[in-house]
C-alpha cells in the first residue's frame, strides 16, 4: 500500500477512535479510497469535485521480462526486437486457435488511445444495432448540394478504413458517451478509459480482438461486417509492411505525437493471431517498423 492511502488510514483511525467522530475522519478516510483508484479531488474555482484521473503505470526497476507460451522460433526474435526498440512499446501477440499461447510484454503499461478508441466505438454501434435503438442504414448526416447523405454503416466504415476523425465524433455524439463506457465494463477491458484523450493498454486492444474472433461483441452477421471493415484498412504501414497482399490482416492503427499503434488479427491459414503493438518513440518510423518486423517474423515461421 502506498504512502498517501497509509497517512490517510492512519489519520482517520486516530479519529475513529476518538470518544467524539468527526467529519474528518470521513473526509480522510475518502481521501484513501480515491487514492486507490483512478479518481482525484480536483479544487476548482466552484468548489471542490471529485474527477477521474489518468491512470499511472506503477514503474518498473528493472526492464519487464517478456513472457511467451508461443513456444515456436518466433519468441526470440519479438524479444530482441523490443529490447532495441528506441522508446517505449508494449506487444500482446495470442493465437487465437489455443488461447493459451500467448507473448507479451508490457502489456498493461498505458498509452493514449489515439484512434485505436475508433474500434470500441465501432464495436459499441453494432451493439446498439443489435439492440434495435439504431440501424446501419439510418441517415447520420444529411445530404448537402455538395455531399450525399451519410449512413451509420458508412460513417463507420469511413472511421475504421481511413481513420475519418469528425465521422468518429459524430458517432460518439450518437451512441453516447456512457454506452461506450460501459462497453469498455462489461468486456472487462480495465486499463481503458474513454475520455479526452483516451487511454488503453495491449492487453485491452488484444482482448478486444480475442472478443471480436470469438464473435463475442456482436452476432455473426455484425460480426462480418465489422471484420471485412478492417480487412478494408487504408493505411497499412505497420502489420502488414512486409507481407504479401495474400496475407490478411484485419487491423486499425493510430497516430499521435510520436505514438504508432497498430492491432488486429493475422490470418496465417491454420494460425490466426490476435496482434496488438503499442509504442511510443522519438524516431519515424520506428513504431510502423517494429509493428512490420513483428508480422513478417509470424509469417516467416508460420
């Protein structure tokens, strides 16, 4: 436990066992709590409030050691391509025919989203189609004399193949806020947060992919449609940088100020992977290279 949750325990016990309890000891005692969450009591100009903060990755002392039940030639090379990566990178890689097989390295370390957020809003859209409260046909945007009408499903297929980021907003405005965020509970994805900016780790994008191969967030129609969305990405500089057009990868990336992200499943005949690269780096290109090297190295020992 750390220091800030002990001297606010230790404080509101001194108080407790007083003969008189005062407000203090409660006021301490919440103080511990939101200390041991992702919320903080923020002072503002009205008041005092209590708001959710950026979740802070515990750092390490020592550099994480990847952990790998793939057990095939692939292991050793991943690793010494993330020991010479030039930032931060966190990779979850599964086989999705024996879940059980699986590489990781830091993989609940934190990143900003950036639009890799797109997937849950996507996933959250086929949720509600589901539900009967939208249709994918239904007009999210109206036609203009210089643009045609814009459908959920297209405004969906736009975010996802070309990361389109104000058909992103809209569909969020649409959806809600809150539906997306309890998208994100009830799947258990517990490093997410949505918000401004975003925040996710690998292990949340690789279950999020885990959950979508085991046809888990939707029916198996929505299922397809989702799929063959990702099957269509445009920008295709990282996963499939060096493999053959033959090889599909249903994938989305995401960009922002030196993070590179790219996930999604790998179809290698028999072996599908689920492949979430998550990095951060000051050179360009790294993070799209590290993603590359990562599929050739599963294609090459396919």
């Amino acid at each position: 436990m750390n220091k800030k949750i002990n001297e606010a325990l230790n404080l509101a016990t001194s108080f407790i066992r007083t003969p008189v309890f005062s407000s203090i000891a409660t006021s301490a005692l919440i103080v511990a709590i939101l200390a041991s969450t992702r919320y903080q009591i923020v002072q503002t100009a009205s008041g005092v409030t209590i708001a959710q903060s950026k979740p802070t990755p515990t750092p390490s002392i020592v550099a994480p050691t990847p952990t790998s039940t793939i057990l095939d030639s692939s292991t050793s090379t991943i690793n010494e391509l993330v020991h010479n990566f030039p930032g931060k990178a966190a990779i979850v890689i599964t086989n999705l025919n024996d879940f059980s097989k699986q590489y990781s390295v830091n993989d609940h370390e934190i990143f900003e989203t950036a639009s890799l957020y797109k997937l849950w809003v996507m996933a959250t859209v086929y949720q509600e189609i589901e539900r009967g409260t939208l249709t994918e046909d239904e007009v999210l945007i109206e036609a203009t004399s210089e643009s045609p009408a814009v459908t959920i499903k297209d405004a969906v297929r736009q975010m996802i193949t070309v990361s389109d980021n104000p058909l992103a907003t809209t569909l969020v405005e649409k959806v809600g806020f809150i539906t997306i965020k309890n998208f994100l509970t009830e799947h258990q994805m517990t490093d997410s947060i949505l918000g401004t900016p975003a925040y996710t780790s690998a292990h949340d994008i690789n279950l999020f992919w885990e959950l979508l191969y085991q046809r888990k967030l939707a029916n198996t129609s929505n299922t397809t449609t989702m799929v063959s969305m990702l099957l269509d990405q445009q920008l295709n500089e990282g996963l499939p940088r060096y493999v053959e057009p033959s090889v599909l990868i249903a994938h989305k990336t995401g960009y922002l100020n030196g993070l590179f992200h790219d996930a999604g499943v790998v179809y290698l005949h028999n072996r599908p992977y689920a492949v979430s690269v998550l990095s951060q780096s000051d050179q360009k290109d790294a993070g799209q290279e590290l993603a590359g090297q990562i599929t050739k190295t599963l294609v090459s020992n396919r």
